[in-house]
C-alpha cells in the first residue's frame, strides 16, 4: 500500500482477511492499513471484502467468477455471503450495474 501511495495510485481494494477480526497482530495491521490511507489520501475498498463489480465498464473486480448482466441496480452488502448468494439466484433474472461488496471502509461513492 505504501507503494501504491508512493505511485499516485489512490484506488485500492483490499480481498483479504487476518485482520483484527484474528487478533493483536491482525488488529496493528489494521491500523497499519489507516495510517497509510490517510498520508496517501488512498480510497479503500477492504479488507474482509469480496470486491465490486461494475458492468458499465465491465469491471469484475471480485473473485467470484463470471460477470452478472448489465442493468440498472446497485447492490451494497458488507457480508460476502448474502452478495455471492444474490448473485447466484440473480444470474437468471435481475440485472446489476454495481454490486458492492465492503468491507474496513465503507465511504464509496456510486455514479
């Protein structure tokens, strides 16, 4: 991350977890993680996260495979599970333009 402030690079999304949900070390690298958003003015998606997906320009920025059908729905969620599962039942029927799932940080704004 302190590269990545260092670049000029301000976006970044965080897929991981061992965060303070694991303990004292979790919970400093947490804090690391703060730290270094605000020297660097960084706009984090994450940790504990599964990603976003944005089909207006095809970005599937998540782990979960495939790409939803473009629409016009925006769907926020801070569990992992419940947006898998959504996307799961919602690959015959609904259609998404961002599909947002948070995680340490969660001031994302959404056009």
């Amino acid at each position: 991350m302190e590269q990545c402030g260092q670049a000029g690079i301000i976006g970044i999304i965080i897929i991981s977890a061992g965060f303070k949900e694991t303990g004292l070390e979790g919970k400093a690298l947490e804090k690391r993680i703060l730290e270094i958003k605000k020297k660097y003015n960084l706009h984090i998606i994450g940790p504990n996260c599964l990603g976003i997906i944005h089909t207006d320009v095809n970005l599937n920025a998540t782990f979960i495979p495939g790409m939803p059908k473009a629409g016009n729905i925006a769907f926020i969620s801070q569990s992992g599970a419940l947006g898998s599962a959504i996307l799961d039942l919602a690959r015959m029927r609904i259609s998404f333009q961002q599909f947002y799932l948070g995680g340490l940080d969660d001031r994302c704004r959404f056009r």
